[in-house]
C-alpha cells in the first residue's frame, strides 16, 4: 500500500480474499479476538507473535493459527500476513502499530490507540503518511444495540438528546505491576475503561467543549476512579464514571428531549436497546411506548471485524464508524481528565 491518501483511495490489501490477520501480543484479548474471527465473515487467523515463542506456539495451537512468531517485528514482515491486530498493553500500542503501517499492513489496534496525544498522534500520522488503514478496535460501536442506538438517534425517536450518563466499574484487586495499575504500561480507569462511557458520549452529543473530572488515585498515582462531567458543543451535558475500586452496574442512557434510550450493563457489550418515548401530561412525561431493540448474540467481536473487512474491501484507510477524527479527540479528553485528577 503506497501512496498516501486523504481517506479513501488506498487499494484493498487482499482484493475478492480474506483477510490473513496476524495477532500481536496473545493474552486475554487477544483470544477473544481470536474467537471473533472465527464468527466473522472474511477473514481468519493466519498467524500470531508473542515476545516469547512458547507462548506464539501455545496460542497457536489453541486457536488454530497457521504460523506463529517469536517477535512481533517478524510477524508484521510475514509476506502472508495481510492485516496485524495489536493486542499489547496501551504502552506499547504504538510501537507494533507503526512499524506495521510503514510495511503497509492495515491495523486494528486495541484501545486506547496512544496512550497519550502526542503518541495517538504519532500513530495517526503513521496510517497518513503510510496510506494505511487504522482503526481504534472500540468494539461496542459495532455491536448490534449500539448500531440500533444510532438508528434511533438519526430518526430522532426520542427528540434531542440532552445528556448521557453511562458508568462502568469493576472492583480489581490492587497489583502494582498489573497493567491496570502500572504508570509504565498505562494504567488507570481513564485509560483502560473510561474510554468506553468517554466515546458514547461523543457518539450521542459530539465533541467536548469543557471537562470537569474529579477522582481519586491508586498507590502507583494512576487513576483508580473518575466521575467526569462534560459540556459538549451545543450546550448538551454527560455525566461518565469510570472505577477500578468499586463494581457498578455498568449500564448508560441517553436523555432526549421526548424519552430515552438505555444501554443494560455491561455498556461496553449491551445484548440490547431500550427505548423509552414520552409525551408530555398533567403529571409530567408519561411513557408513551418501551420498546427493546437488537437480538442477543454470542462473542462480540465478530462485528467489528467484519467492519474492518469492509473497509479494506473498500480500500478506506480510516473507519467512518470509529474515524481518526474521534479517536484523537477521545485522547484529547482523557489527556484533560488524567491531568485534572493529578494521575501519572
Ligand atoms: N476490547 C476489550 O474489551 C478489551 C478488553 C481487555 C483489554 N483490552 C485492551 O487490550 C490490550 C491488552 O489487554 P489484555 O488484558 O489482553 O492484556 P494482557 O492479557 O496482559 O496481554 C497483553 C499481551 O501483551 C504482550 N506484551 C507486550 N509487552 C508487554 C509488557 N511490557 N508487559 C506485559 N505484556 C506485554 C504480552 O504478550 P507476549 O509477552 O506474549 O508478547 C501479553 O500477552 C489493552 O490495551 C487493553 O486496553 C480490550
């Protein structure tokens, strides 16, 4: 893939085939992807690198990998890998990523992309100068409620949105060397889980104008919890609450102007859509219609790669879904949200 474009002239890494993806970094996302490619239409594992060749091989054989590499730069110069997903700790997200846009290999990578702005940026820049394909892997905005969702949004079932609030939280036990809590791998709520309630309040209201983040932080000085309050353009509000201390339920709603629509927890995988339309009455709003939308579904996974699959069909080097756009103005309001809470 050569010549640079502005988003849409790069041609297909495997025209009328599928997919070969090579896995970097096999641990525990990296199987669920694993699983998602076997759902998914278009593509198949081809092969995997781990740091430590037992462990390529282990992965491998688990889940039916053809080849297998005892370091990710082999993987990525692996003539028969066509697309590389990058399932590494956030820290070393960009490093893997960029090396595979300069061969050429289109890239999904794991959130978040950069671990700060200025890394995102050096990765965006990457799959523009590269003419690459890349995408942030924010999973939910493929899934079925969340496709649902934007249907209802764009034909206004419950009027304007107004505000969202969406939480997510899982108690974890404290270990200062876990990626969760270590500054060196890019620990913290923000980072690893803020990321998802952060994006569906961009889908629903669009870019952030102001953010005002309180929380708290772990012994290691990253960002054990968050409650960010957030203007977006338009005057439109959320509320989005990230905690790796406390276990919540984990679910999201947006307010519009004439009902709501609410995400069950988990709302980084909700199995459906509830949409709640209200009239106005003497007693104030009074449900109108409650209606659930979008079918259970096994894994996850398989809808995001599909999309990817469809994109490099098209030759697109950025998803019109999760576009480069969104991706470098969640890294903006994490940056803030970090900086405000005093995280490392
Ligand atoms: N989409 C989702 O729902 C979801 C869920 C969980 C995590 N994630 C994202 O996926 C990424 C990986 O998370 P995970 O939970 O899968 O992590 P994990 O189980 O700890 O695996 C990460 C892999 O990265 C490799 N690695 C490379 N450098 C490393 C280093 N310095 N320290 C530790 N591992 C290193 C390791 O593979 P080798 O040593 O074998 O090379 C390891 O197996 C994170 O960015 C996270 O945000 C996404």
């Amino acid at each position: 893939m050569g010549a640079p474009t502005n988003g849409t002239a790069a041609p297909p890494p495997v025209p009328g085939g599928a997919v070969r993806w090579g896995i970097v970094g096999p641990g525990h996302i990296a199987g669920v992807f694993a699983q998602g490619l076997r759902l998914a239409r278009g593509g198949t594992l081809h092969a995997v690198a781990s740091r430590d060749p037992a462990r390529a091989a282990a992965f491998a054989a688990e889940h039916g990998a053809a080849r297998r590499h005892g370091s990710y730069d082999d993987l990525i110069a692996d003539p028969e890998v066509d697309a590389v997903y990058v399932a590494t700790p956030h820290a070393h997200h960009a490093a893997p990523t960029v090396a595979a846009l300069r061969a050429g290999k289109p890239v999904l990578c794991e959130k978040p992309l950069g671990i700060d702005p200025a890394t995102t940026e050096q990765m965006l820049a990457a799959s523009a100068d590269s003419g690459t394909f890349l995408m942030e892997a924010l999973w939910s905005r493929f899934l079925p409620a969340y496709v649902a969702l934007r249907d209802e949004l764009a034909a206004h079932t419950i009027g304007r949105p107004e505000h969202v609030e969406a939480e997510l939280g899982f108690r974890a036990s404290y270990d200062a060397g876990h990626r969760l809590f270590d500054p060196a791998l890019g620990g913290g709520a923000t980072l690893d889980i803020g990321v998802y309630p952060l994006q569906l309040a961009m889908l629903v209201l669009g870019p952030v104008e102001d953010v005002t983040a309180s929380g708290s932080l772990a012994p290691t000085g990253v960002d054990a919890s968050v409650v960010a309050e957030l203007r977006h353009a338009g005057g439109t509000t959320s509320r989005v609450v990230a905690s790796l201390t406390e276990d919540l339920p984990g679910t999201a709603q947006v307010l519009g102007t004439h009902g709501r629509l609410e995400l069950p927890g988990p709302m980084y995988a909700p199995q459906a859509l509830r949409v709640l339309t209200t009239a106005a009455s003497p007693d104030g709003p009074e449900i109108v219609s409650d209606t659930t939308l979008a079918a259970p579904f096994e894994g996850g996974m398989q809808f995001q790669v599909e999309h990817v699959h469809a994109c490099l069909a098209q030759g697109l080097r950025e998803s019109p879904v999760m576009p480069h756009a969104v991706t470098r103005h969640l890294a903006s309001v994490m940056a803030q949200v970090r900086r405000q809470l005093g995280a490392v």
